[in-house]
C-alpha cells in the first residue's frame, strides 16, 4: 500500500494534467488516461474520486467534459481545483480510516466487477443523494449474495429478495446461526440477518426505487451513510469467508 505522501503526489500530478490539459497546454489524452490510471490504482482513493473521473477513461471524454463545462480557462480551472481540493483535503487533513482500507482492499479487489462498481456508487452518492447511496447499498449486498451462490454452483430465483439471497448464501459459507452451537455466534449470526432485512426495508421505505407521495420522509447524509457501511461491512464478511474456503 502506498504512503499518504505517495498517495499525495498522484492526486496533485493527476490534477496539474487535468489543468494543462483543460486549458490547451502542453498535455496529451495518454497523459490523462496515466495519471488516471494511478488514482485508480489505489483502492483507498477510488470510493472517493469524482465521478467523473471514474466515468471519463480517455482524454477525448474528459476533453468534451471541460468545453461543456466552461467556454474559458478560467471557469475549468476552478472546476478542477475545486474538485480535486476534496480528495486533497480527504487525504491531507481527514485522513482515511482503517476501516475503509480493509472494506475497500476487499471489495474493490472482488473478482465480481458489479460488486466493486456497486461499493464506488454507494460512496459517491452518500454526500448529494441518499436515497441512491441506500439503493446502492441493498444492491450491493444482493450482488454479492449473487455471486457467491454462482462461485458455489447454487441455485437462486430471480425474484428472490434479499433476505432470501442472503440466508441462502450464509448458508452455503456456513454462517446460518442454526449451523452453529455457540450461543454468542448465533447471537452475532442472528444479528446479522436482522441487517440485511432491516437494509431491505430501509431501501423499500427510503430509497430511490419507488415513487414517493408528498408525505415521504426523506433520507439524509447520516442514514446514508449507516447504509453503506453496514451493507459494506457484511458484504467484506461474506467475501473473506468466501475466499477463504475456496
């Protein structure tokens, strides 16, 4: 893993590219699809990148980006300045918790590729909408239920819902708390099904699947968040056991 001032220097390269590249100076697209390229590389930037560069692979893309965005320099300059200053200020200042470095390593580097752009979706949308951070959430964890019954060769419907994914693949992993005499697993195991139905229902009640009536309560950042983290958390679980029984 890369230090924090590796990590650093990345950003800032990837930005002074954007910039010269943004602005017609002495930058090429191969220039940008590198330096792009290297955030990509570490598993600790990719939920937080914006998303448009995770979106824009080649420099063509992120050239028609920069002339719809501004018809001057200046206007794309303080585009990218602003947009890289959060990943800087998350680096620099915040820090990145241990916790997301275990989730990210795990799910990022899944062999499922709907798992890992599912876990990307659910980050970037925890800060501007909610509603499709808790979707994103649920979906997750059922792609990754999907995933581990096909590595098994198990069957599953597709109606099925994601109480049902999930109580079929804690099964095959050996995770039903009925397959377990120790109370205090079963009492973890039972836990855990109690959150994967309570993120079911959460997604039923706020997520952004459904119409919504004048009425609805809406979500905010804090329920997104809980979302994410607690599927992300489960979904990490499901996939270490997976790997390490196979």
């Amino acid at each position: 893993m890369s230090d924090k001032q590796s990590i650093l220097t990345k950003i800032e390269m990837a930005q002074i590219c954007c910039l010269n590249l943004a602005t017609g100076r002495n930058a090429t697209y191969e220039d940008y699809e590198n330096r792009r390229a290297e955030l990509l590389s570490e598993p600790l930037l990719q939920p937080h990148l914006p998303e448009w560069i995770v979106r824009c692979r080649y420099g063509s893309q992120f050239w028609s980006l920069m002339k719809e965005t501004s018809a001057t320099y200046q206007g794309r300059r303080k585009f990218i300045w602003n947009e890289f200053a959060q990943l800087l200020d998350l680096v620099e200042r915040r820090g990145i918790e241990p916790t997301s470095l275990s989730l990210d390593e795990i799910l990022q580097n899944c062999s499922s590729k709907n798992v890992a752009e599912a876990w990307s979706r659910c980050f970037h949308r925890r800060e501007d909408d909610p509603e499709g951070a808790i979707t994103s959430a649920r979906s997750m964890l059922e792609s990754v239920c999907k995933f581990i019954l096909e590595e098994h060769g198990k069957n599953y419907s597709l109606k099925d819902d994601l109480p049902k994914l999930y109580k079929l693949t804690a099964s095959v992993l050996n995770l039903s708390p009925s397959q377990h005499d120790e109370q205090i697993f079963k009492q973890i195991l039972t836990g855990c099904v109690s959150v994967v139905c309570g993120l079911a229902s959460l997604r039923n009640a706020f997520g952004d699947a459904h119409g919504k009536g004048t009425r609805q309560v809406k979500p905010n950042k804090r329920h997104a968040e809980l979302a994410v983290n607690l599927s992300g958390t489960i979904s990490a679980f499901l996939i270490s056991t997976h790997e390490k029984d196979s």
